[in-house]
C-alpha cells in the first residue's frame, strides 16, 4: 500500500493542479470504477506486500489493465480528501503523508 499511495499522491495532485484527469492511466481509473468491490477486495490482502508487482509498473494481461494499484490509491487519497474537515490544509496532508495505514484509515475507504 505504501508504494501504491505514493504514486497515487503524484497523479492526483497532477489532477488537481491541472484540472483535467491522468490519461496516462485511463484504463485502470475506467476499470476501478466499474470494478471496485472486487479490485479492493483482491488489494486489502496484498496491499502489505513488500513488493508493488502485481499493482504497480505493470502491464494489462488478458482480464484487467495495469496498474491499477494507482487507481487504488487514488481513491483512498480522494475518500481522504472527502472527509477532510479543513480543506485548506488536505493537500498539504495528502502531500506530506508519511503513515500509510494511518491516512488509510482516516480516509475511510474500504469501509
């Protein structure tokens, strides 16, 4: 989870300073959002992995695209920002985020 909410902080923010979505990764943010359930269902139990593999800096196979553990972390990083209270301080949290598990679950995603 710790690489995939770090790559994830860079796009988003990409997102918010330019106001347009990240192209580089339409596929796994198309496929997450038809897929959520079952795509954070499959990443709880992996997201501990010392290794991002199978989630980040991957290519699609034949059933879902790459990665998509971008996608996964974009939303934890935008239902952490829904929640804030201080919205003039969020991104600053977003950016400076150094406990994981922490921002995951003060995000309240999964729940």
């Amino acid at each position: 989870m710790n690489n995939a909410l770090v790559e994830s902080i860079c796009d988003y923010m990409a997102e918010v300073v330019s106001g347009k979505p990240v192209v580089l990764r339409k596929d796994a943010y198309d496929y997450i959002n038809i897929h959520e359930k079952e795509i954070w269902e499959t990443f709880k139990k992996e997201m501990c992995s010392p290794s991002p593999g199978a989630w980040l800096f991957n290519f699609s196979d034949k059933d879902k695209p790459g990665n998509l553990g971008f996608a996964v972390g974009h939303k934890i990083i935008d239902a952490y920002y829904q929640q804030a209270k201080d919205k003039s301080k969020v991104y600053t949290e977003i950016i400076e985020m150094t406990n994981p598990s922490e921002f995951l679950e003060k995000s309240g995603y999964g729940k």
